[in-house]
C-alpha cells in the first residue's frame, strides 16, 4: 500500500436514499415549477432542478474540483431518475457509481450500503442535499487520517442558508483538549443555546465505521444513525477522529422553502461534474 493511497482519500460517500419527508411536507409559500414540484413529491432532493441542473451536479463539481476521482451514490431501488440521468449526462470530471439501500433505515446503514463499492483504507462521507465549500472537502480528503470537519453554528445561520431554529435538526459535537472529536450527539432535545460545533455529516474514515455501523442499536427515532457509530468507534474500536472546525456556509436542501434560497445562491455557478 503505497503512501499515496493512504494519506488521500479517492471515493466520496453522498448519501442521497433519504425518505425526503420534510421536502415532501406542503408548503403554500414555497412555490415550486412543475419539474421541481415533482423532485419535491417524490423526497429526492439530490435530484431537485436548480437552475436547470439537478442539484447533485453541483455538489459532484465540487467534488471534483477538490480532488476527488470518485462518487458513488447511495440510492433506493426505486430511485430510477439519478440512474437515467447520469447515463444520459455522464460526468466528466468524477467517476460515478451507485451502492443500494434497500430500505431508508438510517445514516449508518446507508454507509453500510457502500461498503463493498469503496476503498476500505480512506473515504469520504456527505449528504446528497447539501452543497459544502471546496476548501472542507480538501481537507478531508487529505486528512492524514479519521477527519471530521464540523461548522461554526453563527457561520451556518449568517453565512449559509440554515435558520437558527434548524440547528436541532443536525447532530452538535464535543472537541477534546487534544483536537479529536469527544462525542457528537444526533438531533439534541434542547439545542437552541447550545454552542457546540455543528456536525453537517461530512467524515473521512476508515474500515473501523463499518464494524461500528454494524454494532449500534436503532436510535429512539428508529434509526441507524451514523453519529451513534462515530461514538462508538471512539468508545470501543480504538478510532481517533482530527476535528476541523470551518466558519464557511453550508447550503442545505431539505425543505421546499429552501429550494429558490439555495437557487439564488449558487446563481451564476456552472456545474461540471
């Protein structure tokens, strides 16, 4: 194994199978045209048209420019239009292929999901309906090892395009006196004057997270979810975690009301996959 393969980190995990309920959810002030109106019904917001380019475009472009050579996506059985689209638009620049989670049981069994499609040594972890700055994404690919890079709350509501009152929605994260990740906690009860750092799912790991994914008990929400994981692999597997703390915005696209913010955000972008 040579110390290329080691330090960089090929393969980015976009998790893109979740069930979508919250894009789902009917919103009279959110007006949406027919194309996106049907990405919205069907919870599939990697593949929302933003200014007539599926949303994941842009976040694959991104990818690329920060090095990456490889995507694969984590989708349902039912997803047919990612699959159609990037036979009918192959990108360029990244690679691109697919692992199936037959079921959205969670962020952890998604990554499970990947699992046989990827470089086990060193990869890479996002969520499809989120659009991260070039400069995170270096960083995690050239981390020298496990790496999370978490976000600066006042960044994210001042900068990015995530209300303050969405912060609960994420997972928020403790940092040791070392500049490893303590814990991280998934959607905590009473975030509202929490100032820990916010995790926007974006890891580097290694073969550990995949025994660890397999270990974890469903969350009282029912779900596999990969923060549990992390913990886990730090508690029982040996895993240390680098954390990286950025005071750049995120663009998240979990809502209808988000779709024409994100829209005016990346005006003027061309995405080359």
């Amino acid at each position: 194994m040579d110390n290329q393969r080691v330090t960089d980190a090929r393969s980015a995990v976009i998790l893109a199978r979740g069930a979508g309920t919250r894009m789902r959810r009917m919103d009279s002030s959110a007006a949406l045209d027919p194309s996106q109106e049907t990405a919205a019904a069907g919870g599939m917001k990697a593949m929302m048209p933003v200014a007539g380019r599926p949303f994941l475009d842009y976040g694959l472009s991104v990818l690329a420019d920060a090095g990456f050579a490889r995507a694969v996506l984590v989708i349902g059985p039912d997803q047919h239009d990612v699959r159609e689209h990037y036979r009918a638009h192959p990108p360029e620049r990244i690679e691109l292929s697919y692992a199936m989670q037959a079921e959205p049981r969670g962020t952890a069994d998604a990554v499970l999901a990947a699992e046989s499609t990827i470089e086990r040594d060193a990869f890479v972890v996002l969520n499809g309906d989120n659009y991260y700055p070039r400069e995170p994404l270096e960083t995690l690919r050239t981390s020298a090892g496990p790496c999370v890079v978490l976000y600066d709350r006042a960044a994210l509501v001042e900068r990015g395009t995530i209300p303050p009152d969405r912060i609960a929605a994420y997972a928020l994260a403790t940092i040791d006196g070392d500049g490893n990740l303590a814990s991280v906690e998934e959607k905590p009860a009473a975030a509202s004057d929490d100032r820990r750092a916010v995790s926007m799912n974006a890891w580097r790991f290694d073969a550990r997270i995949f025994d660890a994914c397999r270990r974890i008990p469903p969350s009282p929400r029912g779900e596999l979810e990969l923060p549990r994981a992390v913990e886990y692999a730090i508690r029982h597997l040996g895993l240390k975690m680098r954390a990286s703390i950025v005071r750049q915005p995120v663009l998240d696209l979990s809502r209808r009301a988000d779709v024409a913010v994100v829209a005016d955000r990346l005006r003027g972008v061309e995405p080359r996959p």
